[in-house]
C-alpha cells in the first residue's frame, strides 16, 4: 500500500508538473507597408525581387585589397572578439540554466566522536558515528518556472549572437566606408597637389610678365593668393586621410598606421546598376538588430511568467542512501544501511506585497521590450527608405556633378588659350580655375557618396559578410 501511495503522489505531482501559467510568447504584429518608400514599383511579372542583402559583399564590390581588408577585420576586431566572448558567456549561462532540470546529487561523509562528562545506567561515556550517503535534492517544476527560466536563458543565448551577427555587419560597412573615405581623399589630395602646381606655374608667369610691365601689380597679388588657396586645402586633406588611415588601422585590430590601397579608384569601383530591396516583412526575419530585440522580448516575456509562479506553492524533494555505523571496523567491514526522502512544500502568505511587486516590475520589462522591437522595427524601415532615396539622389547628383566638371575643364581651357591671346584677363582664369578645383573635389565626394550610398542601404537591409545566426541554428 505504501508502495501504492509513493506511485499515486508521484503521479499527481507529475501532471502537476506539467501545468504552466504565464502568457505564451507570440511575434507582434508588424504593420509593414507593402513596399520600402523610394524602392520604385514591383516587376509586372509579380515576382518579388531578390533583396540586395542576400548578395554576397564580394558579388556587390569585386576590389580585392577591400575584401582583404575585411577579412582581416572579422578575424582582429577587437570588438568582434568581445561579442564572440559575450556570446560563449551567455552559452554557459543557458547551460546554468538547463542543469535546473535535473536533480542535485552530491557525496557526503562524516566522523564524530563525543563524550560526556558522566556516565549513566552503564553507558559508554564516548560514542562514535561514521557515515557515508548520496544526498539528492529537487525541486519539481509545477508551474513552469524552470521551464521559463530556461527559456530566457536560451532567448538571451540568441540576444547575444544576434548582437554579434549585428556587429559583423557593422564592422564590415565601417570597413567599406571607411576604405572609400580613404580613396576619395587620396584623389582630392592629388587634384589639390596637381592644382597647386598649375597655380605656381601661372604665379611665375605673371611674376615674369610683371617684370616686364604687361600686367599689374594686383594680378601678382591674386596669382599668389589663389595659390595660397589651394596649398591651404592640401594640410585638411592630410589631416583627414590619417586619421582615415588610423580609423581604419584601429577596425583592422591594429596599432595605427599605413594602409595599404589597391590600384582600383573610385571611379573603378564596379557597383551594380539596380539595387533591389526586397519586401520590408524579409527584415523581420533578416536584420539581425530586429532578431536580437525579438528574443529579448522572448526572454523579457519569459522572466514575467517565471516570475508570476512566485505566488504559487513550491515543491522540494531530498533524500539520501548510504551507509553508517557506531565503529570504524564494523563501517568498513558490515556497516547499516540507511536512507531517508522528503518533501517540503513552501506557499507564500504575506510578505509586504514584495512579490507583488516583483510581478509588476517584470511586466514592466516585458512592456519595455515589445515596445524596444516596435521602435526598432520602425528604425530599420526608415533606414532602408533613407539608403534608398540616398542612393537614388546621389547617382542623379554624380551625373550632374560629372557633366559640370567636364564644362569647367573646357571653359578653363577657353579662357587659358583667350587669356594668351590677349582677350581674356587674368581675373577670368583665375575664376574658372577656382570653380574647376572646387567642382573636382565635390565630384570625388559625390563618388564616394554614391559608393557609400550602397553599403548603407547592405547594412540597413540586413547584409554581411557572414552567414546569418538563423542559418546557424538550421545546421544546429
């Protein structure tokens, strides 16, 4: 009967076990609009397009010196090995939490040895004990607590390597846009040197032509002037182009210095000719920010249900099977058995409310981080729609921008060869040399916009040089 009774309570507290409350995690509901503004209309065929995110890095740029580049900064970043380090700790912590299934069993020995100061009715007035046991203990998980506990741990597993999948990709535009950075100032420090020479030439020439009397004093003066202008740009280029240079030393995971470039410029740097978006509901399931944030709304939700157990009875067992005995000898030679089992049952009655507040407290976080998704899902749509009309408006301003340095360049030459003849003065061509410098460096910066443009909307839609955490979870 006793047997009966042990197979009946342990039967009740296994289906006990098998109730949960709380709330059952569900993904919000995303108001998405049917396309990303600026993104143009879909095909007539009604085939969604391939989103620009599932392209790989090297398919969007083919430079190599830039695809090493990258390389090395996924393997050294030191920001990369903090996440991957985040991520392993996290990894232990879930483990932490799973082994909260399973009993705790440990070892436990122990030697006495008493007396008392008097005797009675014959007794020995020293005693020894000796006892070795397996102490076990368990707390049956009746309301899911555990199981809530252990599936924030394993939500918070994910947060970790989400954030780690959003710093790769972050990493990897940082690289690109500084590397186009670099270039853009490596050419604008060439027109700059290539404009300071033209301009000392014409200084000498004007120097001369005063010497002789055919021009004035005030053209000297203007020669010099604008030559002062163009050597002042070239000390703010320098400026720039290292600390580009030590930005990116730093990105690489190394002491500032030298970078080395490759042959290739921007106007080389081969971009495809559409870049297409894809839908906006993909970036749920794409950009790794959006990920992180759903499984700490995973967690957060987790934690609330584990916390809402608390006003509910808890239920331990413990028990422990060994052996023991009053002498050394007959312990290790014919020791007794013994063991023992119970369970203890803890139902809180009042403590101040504090439990109370603790439920409070974790549907507040909760709340926080459905809201935390909401809001960077909104982000992500409007980083997309920003990268999108960015890239459209900066390859209309290139061609503009080309156009109107080809222009300058063919009315410099006009005014140069009139200003030789005599019909043009100084002035003129000091003017058109001015506009023509200005506009080549705004046609570098225009380049390299446009080339920036296009890691932006790769970042904004979710895009990098690794797989994705959900592809990892697939091979898992």
């Amino acid at each position: 009967m006793k047997i009966y009774r042990l197979l009946l309570v342990m039967s009740l507290l296994a289906l006990l076990a098998g109730c949960s409350v709380g709330t059952k995690y569900s993904r919000p509901a995303v108001d998405a609009p049917a396309s990303f503004r600026g993104a143009g209309p879909a095909p007539e065929t009604g085939a969604v397009k391939a989103s620009a995110a599932k392209l790989d890095w090297w398919r969007i740029y083919g430079d190599e010196t830039l695809q090493g580049l990258i390389k090395t900064a996924l393997e050294n970043n030191y920001d990369i090995r903090v996440a991957a380090a985040r991520v392993e700790e996290f990894r232990a912590l879930a483990g932490i939490s799973r082994s909260a299934k399973y009993p705790v069993v440990f070892a436990d020995a122990s030697a006495s040895r008493t007396r008392s100061s008097s005797s009675r009715n014959g007794s020995e007035p020293e005693s020894s004990s000796y006892r070795a046991a397996l102490d076990a203990s368990y707390e049956i998980d009746l309301w899911g607590r555990v199981a809530s506990l252990n599936e924030a741990a394993r939500a918070d597993l994910l947060t970790s390597e989400y954030a780690a999948e959003a710093v790769r990709t972050s990493l990897v535009s940082g690289v690109a846009t500084t590397y186009f950075n670099l270039l853009a100032l490596d050419e604008q420090l060439g027109i700059a040197s290539r404009t300071v020479a033209n301009r000392a030439k014409f200084q000498e020439l004007t120097k001369s032509q005063f010497d002789n009397g055919t021009v004035s004093r005030l053209e000297v003066d203007r020669a010099g002037a604008s030559l002062s202008s163009a050597k002042t740009a070239i000390p703010d280029i320098e400026r720039q182009r290292e600390q580009a240079e030590n930005l990116l030393s730093t990105l690489l995971g190394r002491n500032p210095g030298l970078v080395t470039r490759g042959n290739a410029g921007l106007a080389d740097m081969p971009v495809p000719p559409e870049v297409p978006a894809g839908l906006p509901s993909e970036l749920l399931e794409r950009r790794p920010d959006i990920r992180a944030a759903e499984q700490a709304l995973v967690a957060a939700n987790a934690r609330a249900n584990a916390t809402e157990t608390l006003q509910y009875p808890s239920l331990s067992l413990t028990g422990d099977m060994g052996i023991a005995s009053n002498t050394l000898h007959n312990f290790l030679t014919d020791p007794s058995g013994v063991w023992s089992v119970a369970a203890a049952i803890l139902q809180p009655i009042w403590n101040a409310n504090r439990t109370g507040y603790l439920i409070e407290a974790a549907e507040a976080r909760r709340e926080q981080a459905t809201l935390q998704y909401y809001n960077t899902v909104i982000q992500s749509f409007r980083e997309v729609s920003d990268a999108l009309a960015a890239r459209a408006r900066y390859a209309e301003q290139l061609k503009e921008q080309e156009r109107q340095v080809e222009e300058l360049r063919s009315a410099l030459g006009r005014v140069n060869m009139r200003y030789e003849a005599g019909y043009s003065s100084y002035f003129e061509v000091v003017d058109a040399d001015a506009a023509l410098f200005g506009a080549e460096l705004q046609l570098v910066q225009s380049r390299r916009n446009t080339l920036v443009s296009l890691v932006q909307l790769y970042k904004a839609l979710g895009g990098g040089w690794s797989g994705t955490v959900a592809d990892a979870e697939a091979r898992k």
